[in-house]
C-alpha cells in the first residue's frame, strides 16, 4: 500500500516526521514521504501517524 502526502491539504504540523522520522519528513514547512519509503502503506506505524495527521494529509 502507498502512503502520500497531500500538500495542498497539509500546514506543516510536523507530527508525522515526529512520529515516525524514517518515513516522513518536512520539506519546504510542509510534510513528505522519504524518497523510497512510499510502499510502507501497510507498516502499522505508519497507519497510526496518517491516523493521527492533525490536517488528515496523509492517504494511504
């Protein structure tokens, strides 16, 4: 399963870079996913921190 970031739905809380640094990250204030770590869709962790995206920016 893929994750993404919406960046247009996004403000750059930077709770998922918090959570879970070696998936997301920020770039230029908002969120992203690491180059290469796209397919963790289905990693539990990275479920929680898309749960948990205060600007509910993360898709899976």
């Amino acid at each position: 399963m893929t994750v993404s970031v919406n960046r247009e739905l996004c403000y750059g809380s930077g709770e998922c870079a918090f959570r879970l640094p070696s998936v997301f990250t920020t770039a230029d204030g908002l969120g992203a996913v690491v180059p290469g770590r796209e397919d963790t869709g289905d990693d539990p962790e990275v479920r929680d921190a898309a749960e948990r995206c205060p600007s509910q920016a993360i898709s899976l």
